[in-house]
C-alpha cells in the first residue's frame, strides 16, 4: 500500500462577546488520490482519544464532506477500507472559553487503497468449496463497500496448497471464487462487477513442505479491476 500523507488545515477560532462556548468544531474533508483526484465513497472515522466515540462520514462526488466535532479531544482519523481501518493522522480541537467560536477546519486525506489483498477470515470446509460459517463476516464487509462504492468491480481469485491432483486443486479454486462471487450477486451486486477465478496451486506465496506455508498458500483474494 502506498504510504499516507496528510494535510490538516485550521484557523485560529475567533472571540466574540456575550456568546456561549460553541461545543463542536466544523470540519471540512477532502479525499483524493495523489494525482489529486477526488475519492467518492470513502467512509473516514474520527475516533475520540479521549471520550473513544467514533464519528463518520462517507465522501461524495467530489471527494468532500463535513462532519461536527466536539471540542476537547485529539481524535484519531482512520480510512475505512474494504475489509480493515487504517490509522491515518490526528487532530485536534480545543476546549473554547466563554465568548469564543471556532474558526474554519480543514482537513485534506489523500490516499490510495491497495490494489489487492487477501480475504483473510474467508474460510471453506476441507476439500471443498463450500464456504465455512465464519467467512460471512468478512464478506458482510466486502458487500457493504460494493454496496457503498457502486463503481467497484472485483475479481475475486482462488488459491490452493499442493496437496492433491493438480487439476482437482485448480477445479476446487475455481469453485471456491465462484461462491465468493455467488454470494455478493445474491446479496444485490451486479454479477458485470465481480469476476472469479481460481490457479489452484500454481501461484503460492509460501513454501507447501510445512503446515503454516500451505496454510497461507490456501487463500481467497480480491483485484481491484476499478474504483
């Protein structure tokens, strides 16, 4: 993944008389990629350090949105990707004293998700490809930035470990990425935005003489053909 890199932006607040203490801050957000390009569906999460509530918000078209926060706390922003949270940077707003108002808050996000990655809590009952109960949760995830991100298209890649007939491995990858893909068209995506396929043993990332490297061989991964 490319590394982040963050612009904060605010100006001083200004003090007036005989007004209450405004208790939240506006904050404008801009996300884009790092040729400049705004970023649509982004859900960005303000985490209070302090109070631990977390505020939201999703980008529109042009990559913008604003969100209210309150004063006294340093949150943590973080980007949601499809399947995890990565820590961004902070900010801070103050604490105002009677009579003062908060200025202008800026916060510019640029950032680019990575291409591909591996659906790590994606599971399938021994030699077969039939998905395992614990693999919904992450594929709740995966639904739901397709859902948010409606130009998304995937596809979604089968892997084996070596142990079996080759084409019975291939087979078998095959299949378990087509139930992947199954799984998010049943649930509403357009079949035109998820391929499938699967290389059985043929590509592994790990040694297949020990359990743990055949266990990473045995994956579920996910390309982003478009964002």
């Amino acid at each position: 993944m490319k590394a982040f890199k963050s612009i904060i932006f605010f100006i001083a607040f200004l003090t007036f008389g005989f007004i209450h203490a405004q208790e939240k801050a506006m904050v404008s957000v801009l996300v884009t990629d790092f040729k400049n390009n705004s970023r649509q569906g982004e859900t960005i999460l303000f985490v209070g350090e302090k109070s631990g509530e977390t505020v939201e918000n999703i980008s529109d078209k042009n990559g913008a949105f604003k969100i209210a926060l309150k004063g006294g706390d340093t949150y943590m922003i973080k980007i949601k990707g499809i399947v995890d949270e990565q820590d961004y940077n902070r900010i801070s707003i103050p604490k105002l004293e009677e009579g003062q108002m908060y200025g202008e808050y800026s916060v510019l996000i640029k950032y680019e998700p990575p291409r591909s990655f591996t659906l790590n809590n994606v599971h399938f009952d021994a030699n077969k490809s039939s998905l395992s109960k614990d693999s919904y949760k992450e594929l709740n995830e995966l639904l739901s930035a397709m859902q948010v991100k409606e130009s998304l298209t995937i596809e979604v890649v089968g892997h084996t470990d070596n142990i079996g007939e080759e084409a019975a491995n291939l087979l078998l990858s095959k299949k378990r990425a087509e139930n992947v893909r199954t799984f998010l068209i049943k649930n509403g995506i357009d079949q035109s935005r998820v391929k499938a396929t699967g290389y059985g043993e043929g590509r592994p990332i790990a040694t297949n003489n020990t359990p743990e490297g055949r266990h990473k061989n045995r994956r579920t991964e996910v390309h982003i053909i478009k964002d």
